[in-house]
C-alpha cells in the first residue's frame, strides 16, 4: 500500500455515534473535513471485536462491528473519505480490564496497574482466548467487507493484548503467560488469524506500546479514581511493565509475521496515552529511532507532535518513518493541506489542554476542541470558511481575550465590517496570564494565529482603547459583541476579618501574574480551582512557601483529568500545602490565618501574602450602556459567566465568540 505522505491521523475515539453504535452524519463529516486535507493515513476511533471487549456506553460508545447493522453506516463513512487520496484504516481492539463494564476479562484476574477500572476481573479461559483471536479475525474481515484499506491491532494502552504482553497483568502459567514467548503468542494469533482471512493484500498495522510507564500512573489513578467514585489504590507497582527492551526484541518477530508496520505509543494510564500540555513535545521519537534499528518495516511514532516542522525533523533525522499527529488534526483539520503548502503560520496549533477532546469523552461522551468550536459541527456548518453574508453590518468587540479574538474572526470571515478594541496593549486576555505558568506556556500558542487571521481578514484592531459610551456614540456599531471577561474580586463572605491585617499583603491573581508582582516568602492562595492552583504552582517555582484554600472537597475541577493530574502531582512534589473543604479563612489581630473546617480550626504558621484567586465576576458594565443606546448586544466568554462546569474556560470562551461571530 503507498500513501500519499508520512502523517497519520490516529485512532482516536470521538464520540459521534447513535445510540446503537452506528456511524452518524456527523462522524462521516468529521472525517471527511480531515480527509480533505489528505494526510496519508486516517483511522478512526478503535473498533471492539466483541461485546465484553467493547467500552462501558455510559462513558463512550464504540461500533458494535459484530452486528450487520453497522456495516452500511461504515460503507458511507469509507466511501465518504476515499473521495480524497488517504488510507483509510479500521483499529481493532478488545479493551479487557479497561471496559469499565461490571463484567470484565483479562489474562489474570489482575486489578488495573492504575486502579481506575475497579473490579476484578475474571481470568480468560483458553477457550475464551480462541474465541477472542477468532473475533479479531471476523472483525478484520467485516471491516475490510466495508471498504477499510488496512487493519491495525491495537496491542497498546493497557487493553487486552497488551495486558498479555505485560508481566505485570499477566500472571498465567499455561502457553499464554509466563516468558516472553509465551506472553507474545496472544498477539501473534491474533495476527495470524487476521492475516489468514484477509490475505496478503490487505496491510496489517499493530499499535504497540514503546514503554508502559507502569509506575508512573499514580498522579493520574487519584484523580480518576475520584472521578468515576473508585477507590483510590494505595499501592502502585513498581515494576513489571512492558518496557522498549521488550518491544525491540518482539519487533522482528513481528515483521517476520507479516505485519506491515508499528505504530509505536506509550502508557497504560491516561498521564501518557494522551499525553497533556506538561510532557515535552515530541519526546517519545527516542523510542521509534531505537526500534527502527530492530526491522524494516515502517515505524510510526506520536506524541505531542504537532507542529509540521517537528514531524519533518523527526522524519528527516530517520527518528521514524511517520508521525501520527492526532490533536493536531482535530485542532485544525486543514494541517497537512496548510504544511504541504508551507503556510505552517496559517496551522492554529492544539494547545494541549485536553478539555475538549479526552476531557469532552470523559464528561459528554464526545469531542469538542478548545480552540477549534467547528469540531462535531462539521455536518451542521457546511461554509468551511464562511459564505459571505448579503448586509455586512458594522459590527464592535470589546475586548481581545479568546472570545473577542474569536467572535472578531468569525464576523470578519461572514464579511461584517469589524472593529475590535482592547483596553491593554495587548491581545489575549486571560490567555496571556494562564500561558505565564510552569511548563503552560503553549496555552499561548494560539494568539499569533488570532493575530494573523485578523490582519488578513482586515479587522481593525484598537489597542489601548477602552469601549466606553463615548466609543459607543462614537463608532455607532449596527451590533456590539461584549468580550469584556472576568475579573478576580475579594471573597467577602468566605475570606473575614481582612479590617484586622496589618502587614499581611492582599493581591488579584490576575494582577500578581500581569504586573510580576514580588510576594513575601509564605504565601497562601485563596481558591483551588485551575487559577488557583496555577497560581500556586507559579509560587513555589519562584520557592515560596505556598498554602492553597479551597472551599470544596477537589482542585482545579475546571482543568482536563490528566491535566489536572499532572498540576496536582506538581503541587504535591513541591510541597505545596492544599487544604480542601475549608468553610472560611479568618484572618485574626497581629496577623494569624485561620482555616476554618466543618469541625476543625487550623492555624497557619505564618503568611506574608494573601493571593486572591477563588471567585471573578462578569464584567459587563457595557451592557447597561449599550441598553440605554439600544445597540443590539451580544455578550460572549467569561462576560457572560464564570460559574457554570464549562465556563471560565478557553473552551468556553472560544466556542461562544464562534457562535455569535457566525450568526451576528
Ligand atoms: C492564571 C490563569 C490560568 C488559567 N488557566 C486556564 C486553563 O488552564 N484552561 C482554561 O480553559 N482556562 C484557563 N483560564 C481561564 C481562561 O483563560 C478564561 O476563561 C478565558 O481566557 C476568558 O476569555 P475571555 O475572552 O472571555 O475574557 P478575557 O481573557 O478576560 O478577555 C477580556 C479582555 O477584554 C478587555 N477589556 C475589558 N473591558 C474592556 C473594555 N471596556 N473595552 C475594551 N477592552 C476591554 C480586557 O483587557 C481583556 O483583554 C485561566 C485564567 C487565568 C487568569
Ligand atoms: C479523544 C481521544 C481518543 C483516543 N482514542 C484512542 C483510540 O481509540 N485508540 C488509540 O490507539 N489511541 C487513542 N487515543 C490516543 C491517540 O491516538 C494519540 O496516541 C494521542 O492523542 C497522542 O497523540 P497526539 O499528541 O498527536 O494527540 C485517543 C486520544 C484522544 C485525544
Ligand atoms: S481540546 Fe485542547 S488538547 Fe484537545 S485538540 Fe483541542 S486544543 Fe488540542
């Protein structure tokens, strides 16, 4: 099989299915939007080859491929994306103790290495085990039937295969545990038996895991544990995973197998198999440049990459022979079209922080994309890139945060006439600030793109300019979209006794970030959600003593799971001190801290520095102002709300400014 370049579009499960697991609209859209663009290879979302294989469909729904009803819904979505040059692959996999359904299988009763999947499950039988191999085989099979041009085994991430693969899930004594050998063979049946139904023209692919990271997963199994009401697992084994010395010697046998390419990943736990915004970009080719010196066959490698100029370097430097780039291509479908045209400017870049893709899965059953609100919606919006509209209309943004950015670009694309004002010097808003913490910087990483389109779009930016009602009368929009944001404010009811500081010093979040203000050496940090403990750990990088209060039971709830994960297990390495449920903070004379709890008192040591970082307001003066004119208004982002599960977030922020740059 040739394909057309060296980027792949991986399996990644997206949600978009009916209610019996069938492809929708909205699925084949989705793809087809990605397939123009034309990366060499697309797979979509992994298929399971039997119902105890397949994912609990309370958290996401997979296509049940054993059953004829799927198949037409296949056939479109295939015949839908080979309108354009892309092999188009079918993933497989059997998810076993990872299912999250009440009944589980695996090759030992052998809890996750993670603890997050909580029961037990039941050791296979060989019996099972051959209906399982056979399953792959017959899934293979229907797949190809529905047009698929490959296959790929998904032996990676902790499901199935790879718990046989990993000494640590894998405690059987008969052929199929034990040594290497013996904890191989599953897989290799499973290719055999798939390679016998399809023939020798059918590639093969298997996704395989360089490194399971087994003793890494504690940061993320607290955090998810609490999230799905698990218990949380005290003990995390230390050894025992799947390592690259292991895969290195597999590899041939693979080749020898007939297997056509690896398509190499990491982790057994969500911290690594998708990685956030705190792994380095990039940093697992290491793993496919040490394999490529084992076979022949292609070697594929992922991973944060996600800019085209890094997939080239790794390519280039013989790191591995393609680069599977999947955030990348849900943040901009048009990736690969815009790299092969060199206007790698033009790419607007995933940002890492998982809130729309996993974090979508996890809360909603499907994706959406922080940066990209089109994800999901391509079967609704049609104009890819906006149909002009008849009456362009004068229209303001006040405000050049995320929303004002946004709602700016989408207006100007319909052909608005617009003009954006911002009160700073700059444009971002908040962005600017959440991109100043440790190891986030890439939260920034959409603002030159931003930038770029308003300038082709010919949006009038004003900085320094405050909208007020003299601008008002002043420019006399036909419409005035309010992206004013949010602001921190003093949490009077919850922080008391602030008439009693006396060298204490109090200070906004916002302004301890944007001003780089200097704090005293202890410092405790009112509110625990992602601000909060963003600002906490931008503290203790600086080596103050830092103290979070929280009023409820977790931290930064707004941030994506294994985002979360990783800035707690920052805070914690740190010794940053958190304190969940805390009713008040009393602050008493000659300057003592008091965290008040349900039934408990607790007196900090000392703190020289309150940073107020728990609750903001809407800032929406403008909307009064803009009554009195009777401007119609629209009011977008953290103006129009902070409280809500997904709001104060850039997701929220960009998908609202999309909604209403569109429809004004
Ligand atoms: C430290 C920090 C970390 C964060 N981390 C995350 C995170 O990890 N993930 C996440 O999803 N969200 C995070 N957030 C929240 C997120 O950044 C905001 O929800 C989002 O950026 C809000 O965008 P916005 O455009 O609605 O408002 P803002 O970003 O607040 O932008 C409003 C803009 O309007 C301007 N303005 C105000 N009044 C006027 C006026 N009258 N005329 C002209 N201009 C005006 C302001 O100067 C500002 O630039 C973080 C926020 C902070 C502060
Ligand atoms: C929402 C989502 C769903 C995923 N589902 C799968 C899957 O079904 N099969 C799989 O092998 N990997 C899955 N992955 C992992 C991706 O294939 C990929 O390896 C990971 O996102 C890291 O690559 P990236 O940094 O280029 O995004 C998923 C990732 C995301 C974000
Ligand atoms: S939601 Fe965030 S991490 Fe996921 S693709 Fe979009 S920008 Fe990237």
């Amino acid at each position: 099989m040739e394909v057309k370049n060296r980027v792949m579009m991986p399996a990644m499960g997206i949600g978009f299915l009916d209610e019996e697991g069938c492809v929708t609209s909205q699925l084949i859209e989705f793809y087809s939007e990605r397939a123009r663009s034309e990366p060499g290879m697309i797979m979509p979302s992994a298929i399971p080859v039997q119902p105890l294989g397949a994912n609990n469909p309370n958290m996401l729904r997979m296509v049940p491929i054993w059953d004829d009803k799927t198949l037409h819904g296949l056939e479109r979505m295939v015949a839908a994306v080979h309108t354009y040059d892309v092999r188009f692959g079918a993933q497989l996999l059997h998810m076993g103790i990872r299912s999250g359904q009440e009944e589980t299988v695996g090759p030992s009763a052998v809890l996750a290495a993670d603890g997050v999947y909580g029961n037990l499950p039941r050791e296979m039988s060989r019996n099972e085990i051959k209906e399982c191999i056979k399953a792959f085989g017959a899934a293979a099979e229907r797949c190809v039937k529905a047009g698929f041009d490959f296959v790929e085994i998904h032996a990676a991430h902790g499901y199935l295969i790879s718990q046989f693969l990993t000494p640590y899930y894998n405690r059987r004594t008969d052929e199929y545990g034990g040594d290497f050998n013996n904890r191989i063979r599953f897989l290799l049946e499973i290719i055999h038996e798939v390679r016998v139904r399809l023939g020798s023209e059918i590639p093969i692919g298997v996704r395989i895991n360089g490194d399971d990271f087994i003793q890494e997963g504690r940061w993320t199994a607290a955090e998810l544990c609490r999230l799905f009401g698990f218990e949380e697992p005290t003990d995390f084994p230390q050894e025992g995973g799947w390592t690259l010395a292991q895969l290195c010697r597999l590899a041939p046998i693979l080749e020898e197998a007939s297997v056509d390419y690896l398509n190499i990943t990491t982790g057994v736990s969500y911290d690594h198999t998708v990685p956030p915004i705190y792994r380095e970009q990039g940093e697992f080719a290491y793993i496919s440049e040490e394999v490529k010196k084992h076979v022949s066959i292609p070697v594929v490698i992922r991973g944060r990459i996600k800019n085209p100029i890094m997939a080239d370097d790794i390519v280039g430097k013989g790191k591995a022979d393609m680069v599977a780039m999947g955030r990348a291509q849900i943040a901009d479908a048009e990736m690969v079209e815009k790299a092969r045209k060199g206007d790698i400017a033009e790419i607007r870049l995933c940002i890492a922080d998982c809130r729309g893709c996993s974090e979508g899965i996890l809360r909603y059953g499907e994706i959406s994309c922080a940066v990209n609100p089109r994800v999901g919606r391509e079967y609704l919006i049609k104009d890819v890139e906006g149909g002009k509209i008849a009456a362009a209309k004068r229209v303001l943004v006040a405000g050049a945060g995320c929303a004002g950015l946004e709602a700016a670009r989408r207006a100007a694309l319909a052909g608005h006439r617009v003009i954006l004002c911002e009160s700073r010097g700059w444009i971002g808003g908040q962005l600017r600030l959440a991109a100043m913490i440790p190891k986030r910087q890439e939260m920034g990483d959409i603002m030159p793109w931003y930038e770029r389109q308003l300038n082709k779009l010919g949006v009038e930016i004003r900085l320094n300019t405050l909208v007020d009602d003299d601008l008002l009368s002043q420019i006399g929009p036909d419409v005035l979209v309010i992206a004013t944001g949010s602001l921190p404010e003093v949490p009077l009811g919850y922080i008391k006794g602030l008439e009693n500081i006396k060298d204490i010093e109090l200070v906004m979040a916002d302004e301890l970030l944007e001003e780089q203000l200097l704090t005293g050496d202890n410092v405790l940090v009112v509110g625990g959600d992602q601000i909060g403990l963003q600002v906490a750990d931008y503290l203790s990088e600086r080596h103050k003593k830092v103290y979070v209060a929280e009023r409820g039971a977790q931290f930064a709830e707004k941030m994506a799971f294994q985002d979360r994960a990783y800035l707690v297990g920052r805070i914690i390495d740190k010794a940053v001190e958190r304190r969940a449920r805390v009713n008040s903070v009393e602050i008493l004379a000659n300057d003592e801290v008091w965290m008040v709890y349900d039934d408990a008192r607790e007196r900090l040591p000392r703190v020289d520095t309150i940073v107020l970082a728990s609750d903001r307001r809407p800032n929406i003066f403008l909307a009064e102002v803009a009554e009195k004119r009777g401007i119609e208004t629209q009011i977008i982002g953290d103006a129009s709300g902070v409280t809500g599960e997904d709001q104060g977030t850039v997701l929220s922020a960009v998908a609202s400014g999309y909604e209403v740059g569109r429809q004004v």
